[in-house]
C-alpha cells in the first residue's frame, strides 16, 4: 500500500538499515538495478513509477514511511503483531 510517491535518499538509506537488506537485495525486491538504488540514495532523479517500486517493496517488506510533520520525514517498521495481520 502505497502511501505517496515521496522518499527521500535518507529515508531509503534508514529503511534498508532498518531491514538489515543490502542494495542488492533492496534491488532485487523492487526488481531494479542495484545502480537505481545507489542513485536512489544519491539523491539523483528517479522517474516515480521506480521510486513506487522501491517504495512499494521497502513497505511491503514492513517499512512504514513517516511524512514530514515538523521533525522531517522519517521510517518506522511495522510491529510483528500488524505484519501477521496483513
């Protein structure tokens, strides 16, 4: 479920620490090129439908993307009771 089309490298960065995934592995679940990835976090331009994927495959592997609310946008993960819900 997407939630927007916005992430920032940062929130990349967090999420896939937050997972334990490496690029490869971020890559190969939102099946793009681990280059897309590094440039993802780079802060290079995407076009949105590959920032969807990725974002799509970090949410779907449990990341909740946290809009900006006066702290900056930011990552949670999901609890393990939510994930078994889905």
């Amino acid at each position: 479920m997407l939630q927007g089309l916005e992430m920032t490298p940062q929130q990349c960065r967090m999420a896939r620490a937050g997972l334990g995934l490496g690029v490869r592995e971020l890559a190969a679940l939102a099946n793009v090129s681990t280059n897309t990835i590094a440039r993802l976090e780079r802060g290079e331009a995407l076009y949105p439908r590959t920032i969807e994927a990725i974002r799509g495959a970090l949410e779907q592997a449990g990341v909740v993307f946290i809009e900006q609310n006066g702290g900056g946008p930011g990552v949670r993960l999901r609890s393990v009771t939510a994930q078994a819900d889905q």
